[in-house]
C-alpha cells in the first residue's frame, strides 16, 4: 500500500494564482482531511470529508475548496493564492472518526 | 468547538530523564486522545493514543494519561533517547466539531547526550 500520497511536494505561486493540491489515499478509508501547519503552530483543520459526496468546513477553510468524488481522492483548491496561505498543507485520512489518521509527506506552498 | 491547550511548548531534557507534556481539552464530550511525533520536515506520525473508557495506557517508553473529571490527559516519555527529539502533538476528537482531530499547539522535545 502506498498510504496516503500528496502532490505536488513544492510549490511556488504568485498572489491571485489558483490551483489544486492533489490527495489519494488506498486504504479504503471514509475519512479524509486536509490541515495547514504554520511554522511553530499545530495543525488546523481546513477542510474534512467523511464519505464520498460528503465535505465539510473546518477551522480555517476561507479562500480553499473541496469535493470528494471518489473515496480515494480528496483535492484541495486555492481558488486565489494569497501570503497568508503560505505555509505546510497535510492531508490525512483514518478509517473513521476516533481511529489512527494517517498523513500524507505533506506540500510546501510559498505564495510570492 | 473543541479546545486543546497544550505544554510546555518546548522542553529540554538530558538523555535518561523522563519527559511529561501535558494537554487540556473544553469539550466534555471528546473521547478519543491521540499524540503525534513530528520529527523536522516529516509528517506526523501516531506514537499512542487513549479513549475516554481507559485512564492509563503504556507501551514500552511512553505512556499516557487521561483525567476525563480535569479534562487533561499527558504524555510520559521515560529513558528518553536523542531519537525522542521532535515535536509532540496532543489531539482530542468525538466532542462537537463533526468528530474530527483538534490539535494542541504542539511541544518541541529536546533531548541532549
């Protein structure tokens, strides 16, 4: 298995730029979601998935969309890059809530 | 929503010692306490994790606690080794907040030779 992949690994944008981070898991989990770590800071939930067709906002989900089409792939869309969301982003998935939620190797996101 | 505090937010220990973080959650309903280890530039990993019916967990080096009535639970690293330097996690879940992870701010171990 190859757990939870993300692309890409770098990623560099300029400010009004969009794009879409990629998030696969095969693991056949229900729950997936996707955090941004800030350096020194913990992980704040963006957005969260918990079945196909099924997405929901987290702490911080202004200027990011989801949709989760499929129960391997969890996309995540900056729909107009700002500095502010420079930063770490992980994407996670567990089998449900209150069991092991495993990362993805993460994507470094500098917005120029 | 749920709430989690966590400290200290760094602590030095010298190889050998023991090493005790310790969180604090507001949702009475949250019962599933994990912690995670992020070493530099890797991503989270699971190290141990304890749910509201159980009030002690071990497994070898570490261990965790868990005060529903305090609604605090902590990590016990004892022998620590230079390898335990990272930073440590708490999280608490199953409250409010759509069943999903809340993070503490995170404790930067270090563990000196």
């Amino acid at each position: 298995n190859a757990g939870v992949t993300q692309t890409p690994k770098f990623q560099v944008l300029k400010t009004g730029q969009s794009m879409t981070l990629q998030c696969a898991q095969d693991m056949n989990h229900e729950y997936m979601s996707w955090y941004r770590q800030d350096p020194g800071m913990g992980l704040r939930l963006i957005h969260y998935s918990v079945g196909a067709g099924i997405t929901d906002q987290g702490e911080v989900p202004n200027g990011y969309n989801v949709s989760r089409s499929t129960t391997e792939d969890f996309p995540l869309r900056l729909l107009s890059a700002a500095p502010s969301q420079t930063s770490v982003y992980f994407c996670a998935s567990s089998y449900r809530d209150g069991y092991e939620q495993y990362f993805g190797p993460g994507t470094r996101l500098t917005v120029t | 929503g749920e709430n989690v505090e966590q400290h200290p937010s760094t602590l030095s220990v010298q190889e050998g010692d023991s090493a005790v973080i310790k969180c604090t959650y507001s949702d009475s309903a949250s019962n599933y306490f994990p912690w995670y280890k992020q070493e530099l530039g890797k991503r989270p990993q699971l190290i141990i994790d304890i749910r509201s019916n159980v009030g002690e967990k071990k497994d070898q080096r570490i261990a965790v606690t868990l005060n529903k009535t305090a609604k605090h639970f902590s990590l016990h690293i004892t022998e620590t080794q230079p390898e335990d330097s990272a930073v440590y996690f708490c999280a608490a879940s199953g409250g409010n907040a759509g069943n999903m992870l809340t993070f503490g701010g995170g404790t930067r171990l270090m563990v000196k030779p």
